[in-house]
C-alpha cells in the first residue's frame, strides 16, 4: 500500500466540496445556522440543549448516552434541558451571578453536564477540573480564577483546601450520604426542591463562558479563557471535520477537563444535534472497544496514545467486537503515527483523520476533511476561514519545506479571548498580527503541515500537556529534594514520558524506595498524569547565571545529543 497519500472514499462520508467553500469563505454564513441570528438572544446552552428540547422532532432524541461499569442512563434532549434548568435554579438561589467562576470537581457523569449547562444557563463561567487533580492543582486554579463556587462530590473533597481559598463562598456536594457540616449545599435535596424551569440569562457573544487551565514553560496553570462566540466554531468544526449527521452515535474519549472534552466533548455534538456517548471508567482496550460496540458508535474522537494502545493490544481482540458502524475516525493532541494509520485501515477498513488545535485556539484549526487526501504524519490543512502559516521569530512569513513556528492569522472564532487576569502573558502568544502556537513545523507545497515539535519545554505525555514548572515546584516541596529539572523523554507508546532530575538535600540517601517516594509524592500531591516516570539524582541541576533551570541541556545529555551553546551556564 503507498502510505505516502491515501485518498478520500465516498460513501461513507457526505464529501461536501469544502474545498471550493475556501474561496471567498465567511463566516457570518455560519452563524446563519444559530438561533440568535434571528433573535438576537445568546447563549450556548440553549443553542446546544434547550432550542433541541423546545423542537418537537428532536426532543425525545437521546442527547447523552451514558455508561460506566456501575450505571448506565439515557438522557433525551428535553430531560438534559430541565436538569440543567435545576441546576440553574440552584445556583441562582445561592447568588450566583453573571460573569462568576463555577467550577465543577467530578466524575463524568449524567449531572455533570447538566450542571455544565446550568452554570451557563445563569451566565457564570464554568471551570472543568480534571477529575485526577490533587490538592495543588485544584487550589492553584480555584485561586487563580477565584471561584466563587465548587460543584463537587464527598470523595474529591478532601482534595480542596476549603480554609485556604477566600474567594470561593459556596461548596455545592452532589451524592452526599450526610453532610459533613452545614456549610455544604446538599445538591440531591436542593435538585428535589428546584423548579425544571429556569429563565435563561442572555449574554453577548463575547461574554465568559469557559476557563480551561493549561501549562506553558514557565509559572503556574494559565487560565485560558473563552468566550460563548466559540460556539460558531465548535458548531462548524463538527459538521465538516466530524461530518455530524442528525443520526450519528458520536463519542469522544476525552475528559471535560481537557479542552477536547468540552469543544468537542459538549458542544460540537449537541451544537449538531447528536447522540452523545459519554463514558465513565478506566481505560482498557476491551471496554473501550465495548463501548463502540455496544453503542454502535458512528464517529469517534480520540487520541494517538489510546490509538496505540489499540495496536499493541493486536488485530485478534478488535475481531471479537462488531464495530461495522463506526464511520468516521478521527484523531488529536500529539502526532498520529503513519502506522496507527496503516492499522486502522486494515482492521476497521477507515482512515484515522488527524486534527490540530490547542485549548488556546478553542476548537480545531489544521484538519483533515472527510473529502482530503490524507498524508500519514501530516496534520492537514487548515478549515475553511483559518489562514495558518509557518512564520520566523518576527512573525514573516517562511517559504513551504521551511521550517518554523506554526502561526495562524489572529481573529478565528473560537480563539480565547484573555489569559486570565494576566494580559502580558495574552499579548506574548502575538506577534505581527499571528498567533504563535509554540510548535514547529513545516508546509509542503501543497499546503499540508508537518508537525515537528515543541519549541518550549512544553511536555506531551500520553497527550496530556504538562508544564515542567508545575512539577519542579511540587519535587522541591519534598523534604528531601533540593533542585529539580524536569523534561519530556521520548516514548514509543506516550509520546514522552516525564523525567526529572534532582539533587538531594544533605542527609539523604539515594535509593529506590526514597525516589519512589518522591514520585508519590507528586502524584498524591499534583495529579498523576504529571509524577515523573523516572528520576534521576544528580550532583547539581544545570542552571543559567539568572538562575533558570537549562531543561535543553538536561534533555540534550539525556539523548546523548550535541549541548549546543552553554555559554549562559552558571558556573
Ligand atoms: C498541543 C496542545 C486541543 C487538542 C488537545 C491538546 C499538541 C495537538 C496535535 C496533532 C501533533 C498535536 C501540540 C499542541 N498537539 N494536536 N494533531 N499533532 N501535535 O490540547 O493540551 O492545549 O495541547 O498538543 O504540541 O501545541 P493542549
């Protein structure tokens, strides 16, 4: 098979000529398709739920399709539309107000992304957490943001340094047994009492309707910060990339804590109208592969590292299952291997399309169309509406096969809006009227990126983006560490795995048990996904006369590779 180039396949897809949308696109088109064209009234929550609910044609249609080991559930647009409107009512009763941050500490599940709805149905902000985040990084955001509300459950609260966070007023509990004081808001007695109509709060296309944290090289989680405008692009994405049909089982692996999981987790598939399959539990390859069968998934939206997991897991598993309505595949957050490519066509018959975006850029931005030609290792190109580029250091612009920092021509959609609270940081992602992803790649003639890297210590593991900073800070807290450098280390099946190197304070011994501790320590401290793999004890952390940790040179001697110009190196 000629893996250079694989070509579009009707049939399977309705391969609308987005091609010849390029020229002379608009994006006012688009936004013919939402309710508040017509009647000036916005909010994403009824253009994705209550506008579905309030059509007689598609409000019985199940909205959110839920299963876990424990429970399974059906949600129909009308029901998802009167749970949100309860949760609205309840937030409204405790004083919750336009603009506030609420944010949502819990598992996936069927309240979940009611009360995701309820938050934006009374115009606060919502702040999806990870469920996997320990106390650091849950103090760090509520503090950053200064949350005024935490949705939670009696399991994650002792993660949650109440005491310590002034801003945050109201703790709501849901599925409390009893209630540990009277200072908690007892969701399931409040959802009793709470009336399933609610009068939604209209806001301008420009107001807050999301923070997602996310780390960069430096400093702490930043708060990006998005804006119910997004929609017009979580909409358009979803009809042309994930080619959404009304009658489509669409599911995306992703956790609302990460942007995917709200982009395209939430509101691309309900902004379209679809059944949503939302799936709680641990990964496995058979229950994922369960899921798919079970619900006969049409489109799936998931990840190079679940992917690869899949490969290694071997073609005889994915025989057990019946998978023939799965139709559409499609991939994010690191590069997609050529050969996952390859393996997938042969066991499901279907190309996996890659798509590039970050939570900065709010939805997807370099893709491959249903109608492309797919070039494994490419990203793709970028959507009708978005001019991307590969730019020098000026932000001018560089010639194909050259390459540079992926940019994208400032003012699509969904771009956030403000880091919040801190506008230095927003104005540095600009540069000449380009935003700067902060990754390298190049374009081949044809207009078709090749991703490259990361050009800052940005660490990538199993498509988790993880700050080295975040986790230094955290290695340091340890009674034993004195230094800690931390970098992303290369890995066939994470795509990097983090590794840190450390000095150890006097009196203390290097041995295994002591690191494991450590490494424990970050991972009950931070969150998992971010405690280092492997850790390394040295006699002294490389760092420049200003004092900054060279987590190039750490990874240069890692790899055995040239250490380049060490001139700024402390003696
Ligand atoms: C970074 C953004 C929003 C999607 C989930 C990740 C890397 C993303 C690809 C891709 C190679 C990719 C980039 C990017 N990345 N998609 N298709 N191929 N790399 O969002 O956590 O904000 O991370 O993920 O390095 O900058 P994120």
């Amino acid at each position: 098979m000629d893996m250079t180039k694989v070509q579009a396949r009707s049939g399977k897809h309705n391969l609308a000529d987005l091609e010849s949308m390029r020229e002379g696109f608009d994006w006012e088109e688009v936004k013919k398709d939402f309710s508040w064209y017509k009647t000036g009234k916005v909010n994403a929550a009824y253009e994705a739920i209550d506008r579905h609910a309030e059509n007689p044609d598609k409000k019985d249609q199940v909205a959110l399709l839920y299963s876990a080991p424990d429970r399974e559930e059906s949600v129909t647009f009308q029901q998802l539309s009167k749970q949100s409107n309860q949760t609205a009512n309840i937030l409204k009763k405790y004083g919750i107000q336009k603009g506030d941050r609420v944010f949502l500490f819990m598992p996936r599940s069927p309240e979940f992304y009611a009360n995701f709805f309820g938050i934006l149905k009374v115009g606060a902000i919502a702040g999806p957490l990870f469920e996997a985040f320990m106390e650091q990084a849950v103090r760090d955001r509520l503090e950053d943001s200064e949350a005024a509300m935490l949705i939670t459950t009696p399991d994650l609260l002792g993660r949650v340094p109440v005491d310590e966070l002034p801003h945050l007023k109201q703790i709501v509990l849901v599925g409390a047994e009893n209630l540990p004081e009277d200072d908690y808001i007892d969701y399931d007695a409040e959802i009793k009492e709470a009336s399933d109509e609610f009068d939604i709060e209209w806001v301008d296309r420009e107001d807050g309707m999301l923070i997602h944290y996310t780390s960069g090289s430096t400093g702490k989680p930043k708060g990006v910060y998005h804006v119910h405008n997004a929609m017009v692009q979580h909409y358009a994405t979803g009809k042309w990339v994930i080619d959404f049909k009304e009658d489509d089982v669409y599911w995306c692996t992703a956790d609302p804590g990460w942007v995917t999981g709200t982009s395209y987790g939430i509101f691309a598939p309900w902004l379209n109208g679809v059944t949503n399959v939302i799936r709680g539990g641990r990964f496995t390859p058979e229950s994922w592969y369960e899921t798919l069968d079970k619900n006969n998934v049409t489109i799936w939206y998931t990840a190079p590292t679940a992917l690869r997991k899949f490969v290694s897991a071997g073609d005889e598993l994915v025989k057990q299952y019946d998978l023939s309505s799965l139709r559409h595949v499609l991939s994010v957050g690191e590069p997609l291997n050529p050969e996952v490519i390859t393996w997938a066509l042969r066991v499901f018959d279907l190309r996996i399309h890659d798509t590039w975006w970050m939570t900065e850029t709010g939805a997807m931005l370099i893709v491959n169309l249903p109608s492309m030609e797919i070039r494994p290792g490419s990203m793709g190109r970028p959507i009708p509406g978005v001019e991307a580029a590969i730019v020098d250091n000026e932000g001018n612009e560089l010639p194909p096969n050259q390459m540079g920092n992926l940019a994208i021509k400032k003012g699509w959609p969904s771009m956030m809006r403000a880091i919040w609270k801190n506008p230095g940081k927003y104005e540095s992602y600009f540069i000449n009227g380009w935003y700067v992803s902060g990754d390298s790649a190049y374009m081949d003639e044809d207009g078709y990126f090749w991703f490259q890297g990361r050009l800052d210590d940005v660490i990538n593991t199993s498509g988790e983006r993880v700050g080295p900073f975040e986790v230094e800070s955290k290695l340091i807290e340890h009674k034993a560490v004195a230094e800690a450098g931390v970098i992303g280390k290369p890995d066939p099946e994470r795509g990097e795995i983090i590794k840190a190197f450390i000095t150890l304070n006097p009196g203390y011994e290097a041995n295994d048990s002591l690191l494991e501790e450590i490494r424990q320590f970050v991972k009950t401290g931070l969150s998992a996904h971010a405690a280092p793999r492997e850790i390394e004890i040295k006699d002294s952390i490389p760092k420049t006369r200003s004092g900054k940790i060279m987590r190039r040179l750490l990874k240069s001697w890692e790899l055995g590779l040239p250490t380049g110009d060490t001139s700024t190196l402390e003696e």
